[in-house]
C-alpha cells in the first residue's frame, strides 16, 4: 500500500511527526515538491530535528529517502541537513533526483526584491524564483552539474537575463566554483528517483509520499496570491515523482485541532486578541523556517471540507489535541455567509473581509491529555469535540495527537 500523507490547512499541521510515526511500515519515505521553505519537526526520545528538505522518516534505519524532481533544491542546506543528522550518528539512506531544480544565490536576491515590492509573506529562501525558471525553461537542475561547461554556460546566460534586476550583484565564476565544490558532497546521492520509485511499485514495496505545506497554500487551489510555489495536493505527487495517480492507495489528511497560518493573506477564523495569543503560546506556534510567529484561529471546517474534497482524503489525522486543554470553551467555523447568504470555501473570493465565519461551541475538558496512551482513556469533551469533527467532515479519524514524541499519539 502507498500512502500519501496531505496537510488540509495552511501547513504547519504536524505532517512531519506522522510521517515519522508511520514510516516504519514504509520502504521509501518520498518529498515531492516545495523546498527548504517549509520546516517539519519531529521529536525522538527529546531531541528535536527540524527536517527542510530530507523526507521526515529518514530517522528510521534502513528506510530509504526520496526527495524527487519536484522539490527545488538550496545544496548548502541539504548537506547542513546531512551533516546534522550524522553528527547525531545517523547516515541518511537518500537518493535525490537529478531533475531537482537548484536554487541559485541570484535567486534568494530576487525572492527579497518581490517580497519588498509586493507581501506575501514568503520565507525568501529562493522558491518562488526558481519554480519561475523552471516554468520559464531557463532553470538549472542537478543533472547540468554533470557537465561543467554546460552548467557554466547556464549560469552566466541566467545572470544576463536578470541583469536588470541583479545590477551586477552576482559573479558568474564564483557561483560556478561554489556550486561544483558543493556538487561533488551531493553526487553520491544523485538518481534516476522516477525509475526507482515506479521499480519499487512494480515490486510491491511499500511508499510513503510527503508533501510540504497545506493544501490551502497550493499555487493552483489555495489562497491565491498567498500561497506557494508548487502544487501540495495529492496531485503535485504525480508531477513531482513520475508516478501514476493510481497508484496512491490511501490519501490521510492531517489538520490540526484548531488553525494557523504564517504570512499573510485570508484567515477568516483569525483570533487577534487574549485568545489567539493563548494558542500560540501554548502550541509552540513559531514557523520552523522562519521563527516567525503564526497566525492562529479556530477549527475551519468549511475549508477543511473544501481541502477533503480535493485531495480526495479517505483518513484523517487530528493533532495538537493537547493545546486545547485548558480552555472553557472550544469553538468551530461550519459555514461562511456573505451579506448572510451561505457560501462555501473558494479561492477566488476577492474580498475575504466580507466572509463571515458562522460559529459555534463546545464545552471544553480543562485538564491534561498529554500523557494519556488510549484514545478511551480522554476526557468526553475531548471526544464530544473529535466525534462532531468526523460527523461534520463525513471522515474517520484514525489518528489524534496529544504531544510532540511518538508515543504521544492515540490511534482511534
């Protein structure tokens, strides 16, 4: 079985712990699109790994990791994220593909100026740039570095084109030599990942695909224009790795039990106040890219439904339970009206402001559920809350967490 592991909010959701806690059961743990923009942390016995582009389960031995030709690749950072990991006493198992797309330093430069000019609310690590190349058939990926005057020639006619905007900022021949030496640390790694990842379906292997991000960041189905680069639906798998949607057999959406967002654009369930800086407090909510604070609201379950709907999510995952357990009273959003008339979540509504989020109470537990180990052991409230949630979203739950660790998660 392949199982695809999808954020249905604005990222930030937990996927990195699941992807852990489930990749044990996987051969091959892929990343498929984004790049070092997005940050997924996972705990193991008390030691916090913050993961940017290496697959979340590489922490498991002799699991293999898989970053395919979706995601755009920053080298420095992939090999700070090795060299992390190996002073920990951990040799990643990884193949990563030659048609990743490499992030340039003309291209973080270029990243700061838009975001100047116009607030999205990026991590300006370079992204955004580089899928504009790609698409814009000038972009260099890791198979050019295999032929050093082809890579040389790329180089200097990418610095000419963006001349105008660079100002002669950027040295053709330093970033040459810089990004050889890196590639000779980042050869060993280097692979056909579509052929080896559609041998191991020929061969029943079990995979494991990750995305990064929430489905409400999709360049073509979220938020736009506050959104990212790539496309984090269930569809960005295909596109990303070379691999047939068919083959995907389970589709687990992972929210959490309330909402965040980091950036800017529309957040309809937004608490600005007392309550709002409460959740941020108590979940930790500061980007793992950025340190940024995050954003938070309530449960949006109408955007929920629309993220369901087109993933096509058939298990759902519920995390930071835990955060919730000291406040009187939990609320949700299950219906957005305009001048009172109901609508339903699109991401081509032009002005957010007169979105009006229809909400409504439950009581909350006030108590402490971090360390309980069965999900018949929580408080009624806390599963009042969690049956209304899969009644509402006509999806089980098969997952809760209570906690950061792997142990901290109850199976329903």
């Amino acid at each position: 079985m392949n199982l695809a592991i999808i954020g249905l909010q604005w990222g930030d959701e937990g996927k990195g712990k699941i992807v852990d806690l489930l990749a044990k059961d996987y051969n091959y743990i892929v990343r498929y699109q984004g790049g070092n923009n997005a940050g997924h942390t996972v705990d193991v016995d008390g030691f916090e790994f913050v993961f940017h582009l290496l697959p979340s389960g590489v922490l498991h031995p002799k699991k293999i990791g898989v970053i395919s030709e979706g995601v755009v690749i920053n080298p420095k950072e992939l090999l700070k994220e090795i060299d992390l990991l190996e002073t920990k006493g951990i040799t990643p198992n990884l193949y990563v593909s030659l048609g990743c797309h490499l992030i340039m330093p003309y291209h973080i430069f270029i990243d700061s100026a838009y975001e100047e000019s116009q607030k999205i609310g990026t991590t300006m690590r370079g992204i955004g740039p580089t899928y504009i190349d790609r698409v814009g058939r000038c972009g260099i990926r890791m198979a050019d570095l295999l032929n050093e005057k082809v890579f040389a020639q790329k180089i200097k006619l990418n610095l000419l084109q963006k001349e105008p905007i660079l100002k002669g900022r950027f040295d053709s021949d330093e970033i040459i030599i810089e990004y050889l030496s890196l590639f000779e640390r980042v050869k060993p790694y280097l692979a056909d990942t579509r052929s080896i990842l559609n041998k191991a379906i020929a061969n029943s292997e079990p995979i494991l695909f990750e995305g990064a991000q929430g489905t409400l960041l999709d360049i073509g189905f979220g938020t736009y224009p506050y959104v990212t680069s790539s496309h984090t639906t269930v569809g960005g798998i295909s596109i990303g790795t070379g691999i047939s949607a068919n083959k995907i057999s389970k589709i687990m959406g992972v929210m959490k039990a309330y909402a965040t967002r980091v950036g800017e654009g529309p957040f309809p369930t937004e608490l600005k106040e007392q309550e709002g800086e409460y959740l941020r407090m108590k979940g930790r909510e500061y980007g793992a890219t950025t340190g940024r604070p995050r954003r938070c609201g309530w449960l949006d379950l109408v955007a929920i439904r629309y993220a369901i709907e087109v993933n096509g999510i058939n298990s759902l995952v519920i995390t930071k339970l835990d955060v919730l357990s000291d406040l009187p009273k939990i609320k949700v959003c299950t219906e957005y009206r305009i001048n009172g008339k109901p609508c339903e979540f699109q991401p081509w509504i032009s002005d957010w402001s007169e979105v009006e989020p229809i909400i409504i109470e439950f009581p909350g537990w006030c108590r402490d559920i971090s360390n309980i180990k069965d999900y018949s052991e929580l408080p009624e409230e806390a599963k009042s809350y969690l049956s209304a949630i899969e009644k509402m979203l006509g999806v089980k739950i098969g997952l809760v967490s209570v906690g950061p660790r792997r142990d901290q998660t109850l199976n329903k």
